[in-house]
C-alpha cells in the first residue's frame, strides 16, 4: 500500500503527519521538534500553504531581533493561527505564549518548530505544562523515501509471519547505512556531496543551536566527542571510556552528551528491567540519531563497511533502531523502546514494549545466516516475561522467513520497510 503524498510535489509524505493535524485540532500549542533538517519546516508549511497559518522564522535576522527586544510584545501582535520556525532560539517566547494562550485556549493557535529540545530549558517545560502537545520528526525512514505504508509493528506485535521468501540486501544495506535519512543526504548522489553537506550540518548545529542552548568554554571537544560517540554507538555507554582521550571529567562528558542528546545528534536507549528480575544489566546503549551522520563522522563508505564487519553489526543495529523510531512516530498505539541484556551476557538489541501486557524483542544480525546461540537472548527474554511476549525476531540479511522455536522468527532484513 502506498502512503499518499501531500499537496506539494516532490515531497516524502511523512508518518506524523496525522499525528500533527490531531494535535493541532485538540491543543492550542503545538512544538513540533526533531533535528535540524529532518524535513519540520517542510512539514509545518504545508499546513499554511492555503495562507490560512501566517510563518514566522527565527533563522531571519530581523525577526529574531523583534522577538528578542519584546516577546509579550511580539505575541500581542500575532493575528490568527500561526507557525513559528526555530523556536528554541528565544525561549523566554514561551512564557509570552502562555499568557496569550491562557486568555485564548482555541486549538492550533500557535505550531511551533524546535532543532533543539526547548523542554531542556525547566522554565519551558513549567510554562507550557498542559497546554502544548510535543510531536517528534525524525529524519527520513526507508518506508517514507518509498513512499509505502509501514506494516512491521503490526505484524510483529501480531507474530503475524508466515514462511517466505524474500530478497537479500546484500551490498544494498552498505549504501543504505552509509545514506542515512536526512532529506538532504538522501537527494545527493555522491558520497563527497554527502559528507560536504554533514560538515557543513555539524558546524552550524555546533555554533547556532549549541550556543543557544549552553554557555560551554569548549566547543573544540564537540566534534571529537561526536566522532568517538559515532564509533560508539549501538554500545553500552562508558563516560570514563569516552572521556579518556579529552583530558576532561566525567562530569563534563556527561554533560556535553547531554547537551548532543538535546540538539538530537545522539541519544541513549535504556535497558529493560523489572524489579524481581536482579541479574540485569542496567547501563542504557548510545546510538547515534542517523547513520548517515555517524559515516560521514568516521569517514567510511558503503566499501569500508563491507570489510569492517564489526562496525558494519553496530551500524546495522542504530539503523534498525532508528528506522523503527521513525515508523514508530507515526503509530497508532505508543512504543516503548529499550534493550535488555543480563549478567550471563545474554542480550536482546531492541525490546518493544505496547502497553504493560505487550512485549517483543529484536535481535539484529548482520550475516546471511543464523546459529542456533543467535536466538538465546530472545529465549531469555522470552522466559522471563511469559505471556506477555508476543514475539522475537531474529532480523539478518537472508532470504528466508521462518520460525526457530516458540514465538521466534528468523526474518529478513528487507521485511521491515518492505511492506
């Protein structure tokens, strides 16, 4: 089934659009937040494109020095719905929205876009509280750039898998990986184009959305730390690890991750626990936000991956955790997303969780084919959350569905954007 497509050609639909319209009809704030040229400006202006939303963006000069002289002043003036662009650039905006939305709770009022999580600033959270409803964008998913209607979260809370055949990636999954999701990333065709336009990316993240967001004295140790947390991800975060080769404290990279946690370069998954479980590990997995991204940072090509086959598993693993964030955003029901690993070493890379009584797991495999040790962590997981696991699968580059055991599948790689 394809997704259609929105009134502005040559645009990827995209799965929160849904989601976006039912926020705006039931809230009259609305912050629409991801990272910077995921495709929100894209998104937002296609609800104004009848001229019924005026836009506003903080990236232009003089309407950033407006705002900033006058916030109440500003909001005063606003007639009607409207979007503004970049929000987090001025966050004493929030609270002269709040004291216009409280005299004035219609829906949709204001649409709001962020490059930076503005809930990072408590006085924003605390004066938006109850009154704005947050949407997040991610970049791009393989099931957007084909314009088809994702089914795999269906079908894997349903076990709904029957024995196929399906084609290996192969090569493919290199190019993939190394492409990433950014619409600009996915519109260029060469590697040298994509990775001019990453370091270009990286350097305004780095000195707009960083300053606006933190006072910090060294802006030289962001671009190192972002490569090494490339060269990290899909792992357990270590901060004496990572801080080694800065000659900082721990405090401080901890600090600055968080800080690349807010501008959604990186962010961190939790590990899965219950309380009567005590033998599990309990250290949450970096991943970074885009492979793309983590390529350009390390400066590999779909060729280099093919040899590496270690930073091909990693990259595969923030891949498939990625691509099901994004099919994830535009849901019907909301996912819990974690991982789970023991004391034993067993571990699971993506555990899913719908609702208290609705778990599955994800194992990802870089290879064509499978051992039987592959699917030992989906069996613990499985044993430890009884009837509530609906389903484990084990994802690798083969051509074959199939079942191997109690509620575990081997499934091909390709079956999760396929349709």
């Amino acid at each position: 089934m394809m997704l259609s497509r929105m009134d502005t050609p040559n645009l990827h639909p995209r799965l929160v659009q849904a989601r976006l319209c039912e926020a705006l009809a039931d809230s009259p704030v609305v912050l629409l937040h991801g990272p910077r040229q995921c495709g929100k400006t894209t998104l937002a202006r296609s609800f104004g494109a009848d001229g019924a939303r005026r836009y506003l963006t903080l990236d232009d000069s003089a309407t950033f020095l407006a705002v900033q002289a006058d916030p109440a002043g500003f909001v005063l003036d606003l007639e009607g719905p409207v979007t503004i662009d970049e929000v987090q650039r001025v966050p004493e905006l929030f609270l002269a929205i709040k004291q216009s939305v409280d005299r004035d709770r219609r829906s949709g009022r204001f649409l709001l876009t962020g490059s930076a999580n503005a809930l990072f600033v408590p006085s924003v959270a605390d004066s938006l509280a109850g009154r704005m409803q947050i949407v997040r964008l991610h970049p791009l998913s393989e099931v957007e750039i084909a314009h088809r209607q994702p089914t795999f979260l269906h079908r894997i809370f349903a076990a709904d898998f029957k024995v196929t055949q399906s084609e290996r990636l192969g090569p493919r999954l290199a190019n993939l990986i190394v492409r990433g999701g950014f619409p600009e990333a996915v519109r260029r065709d060469t590697a040298r184009g994509r990775r001019a336009w990453v370091r270009d990316y990286l350097e305004a993240i780095i000195q707009r959305d960083v300053r606006d967001l933190a006072r910090i004295q060294r802006l030289d140790i962001l671009p190192r730390l972002l490569e090494l947390a490339a060269s990290q991800t899909a792992r357990l975060v270590n901060v004496s690890e990572i801080a080694g080769p800065f000659g900082v404290s721990r405090t401080t990279v901890r600090e600055y991750l968080t800080l690349l946690r807010h501008v959604f370069l990186v962010e961190e998954l939790p590990a899965w626990h219950v309380n009567r479980l005590k033998r599990l590990v309990k250290t949450p997995k970096l991943h970074m936000t885009d492979t793309g991204l983590a390529c350009a940072l390390l400066g590999v090509e779909a060729a280099d991956l093919s040899r590496d086959r270690t930073l091909l598993g990693q990259l595969l693993e923030t891949f498939v955790v990625q691509e099901l964030r994004r099919q994830a955003s535009g849901w019907e029901h909301d996912v819990r997303f974690s991982h789970y690993r023991d004391k034993d070493q067993q571990e699971v890379d993506i555990v899913l969780e719908r609702g208290p009584n609705r778990i599955v797991g994800i194992e990802v495999k870089a290879a064509a084919t499978l051992r039987d040790a592959d699917r030992r962590g989906l069996e613990r997981l499985r044993d430890a959350t009884g009837e509530r696991f609906c389903c484990g699968v084990l994802l690798y580059d083969g051509e074959t569905l199939v079942p191997m055991g109690d509620r575990i599948y081997a499934v091909p790689l390709g079956v999760v954007w396929g349709g």
